[in-house]
C-alpha cells in the first residue's frame, strides 16, 4: 500500500473532538506517524494498542517503546513511562480512526466518496460504477475485495475495508494523484470495528442482506444492525447535509 507524506501533527490537534479521553503528559507533542502494528512504529510516533481476535495490542507497548514511541494510546491505565505520553481512551479502535482521519487531513473531505454496503454485489456495483464514472472523464479510485486502484496503478487487498489508518493513508495517496471520485466496499466487520469511522461520504448503496458471516456476527440481527451503522451513524453524521441514501 502506498504511503502518502504528511507532516506532524501536535496530540492536541490529533485528539480535537475525540470524546472521553484522558490524557497523562504533554498534549503539545509533535506526532510524526500513527501504528497499530508495534513493528511500523517509528521514533516520534504515536502507537495505538487494538484488541484483536488473536492477540492484543496492549501486549506490544514496550515494543512500541522500544521503537521510539512518544504516544501511546491504550484503553488500559499505565503510568506514564519517562518522556512519554500516555493517552487512555473508552473504545481503542474509534480513537484510532479520528486519530487517523486526522493525521491525514481528513482526505475524504475532498473527495466523493460513495460506501456500498451488502452481502453480495459490492465488488459488481463498484466496478459498474467506477466505468460509468471513468468514461464521464472522472479520475476515480476503488478499495475492495479485489485489490485498491486509481487508474493503471492497483495495490493487493489484504481485506474488503481497510483498517482505519490505512484506509486514511490511502484516500490521502488517491487525492494526491488527482482523484476526485471514491468507491468503497464497506464490510460489516470494517462497521463493526470502526473503520470507516471519520471518513465522510457523499452517499451509501446497500445491496441485499442474506445470512453470511454468521461465524463473526451472533445472528442475523446482530449482522443487520452492523451493515445499518453506514446509513443511521455514518453517513447521517458526516456532512453538513445529510448524504444520499440508496436501497436496492
């Protein structure tokens, strides 16, 4: 996946409006990179510790130390360890998409950004959409099952939605090669984890609902309500004018 350049950010500005946290150190330090991953951490960086299905983040903080972490972000207490702020916050993986929406510059506010949601057609309605749009003259961008694109250029897709930093750090990349239009598959577990939480859509496509991923979701409901979050949270919350709603 690419990496767009950006420039560091102070805590502060990366947690305006980011409710609940609770911050012990210096709020005014410069952030130079934002991980998940406490092998991607960098010196100056900002380490977030995910729970995850088979491990969990919280595990990796003295290796995020190790790497030159300046922030840790933890849903956990810790005492601040020497020149190191420390960053406790209710739900780790939403603080991780506004931190990330941030560091960015929230890239989806320059774009149209089209989420299509459903448990069949999604990669189908992208590819329609993404030749209507390309031979309407728009330079547009995809991310979904089949790999993330703008134009000639394609990336493998480790999963349908990325995590949040990395989607971030895409739509960033897409909208310094000139892309003004985005496609995005968006899965019920991307809803689920809060991964395309901070990322502002112009309008949301639900295609169908069946019974899938049942192994992840409890019931059918549970997997309903997940794909709802794009339209009663999402898409409602992110723009000045509510965004269009399509239902098939």
């Amino acid at each position: 996946m690419p990496r767009a350049m950006v420039t560091p950010k102070t805590l502060q500005a990366l947690l305006d409006g980011l409710a609940g946290c609770q911050v012990l150190g210096n709020v005014d330090v410069p952030v130079t990179g934002v991980a998940y991953h406490s092998r991607e951490v960098t010196p100056g960086g900002l380490f977030v510790a995910l729970k995850g299905c088979r491990t969990d983040g919280h595990l990796y903080l003295a290796a995020s130390l190790d790497q030159g972490a300046r922030v840790v972000v933890t849903e956990q207490e810790l005492a601040p360890p020497p020149g190191v702020t420390v960053v406790r916050v209710p739900q780790a993986r939403l603080a991780l998409a506004h931190i990330s929406a941030a560091f960015y510059d929230h890239p989806s506010r320059e774009l149209t950004l089209v989420g299509i949601t459903g448990t069949n057609g999604k990669t189908s309605t992208t590819y329609i959409l993404e030749a209507i749009l390309s031979a309407a003259g728009c330079r547009v961008g995809v991310v979904g099952t089949v790999n993330y694109r703008v134009g000639e250029s394609t990336w493998p897709a480790p999963v349908t939605t990325p995590e949040s930093l990395d989607l971030q750090r895409l739509l960033r990349e897409m909208r310094t090669r000139d892309v003004t239009h985005v496609f995005l598959e968006v899965s019920s577990h991307a809803l689920d984890l809060r991964r395309v939480d901070g990322v502002v859509f112009a309008a949301a496509v639900f295609t169908n609902l069946s019974q899938d991923h049942l192994d992840y979701h409890r019931d059918l409901n549970e997997y309903f309500a997940a794909k709802s979050r794009l339209f009663l949270e999402i898409l409602a919350n992110g723009r000045p004018s509510r965004g269009l709603a399509v239902l098939n």
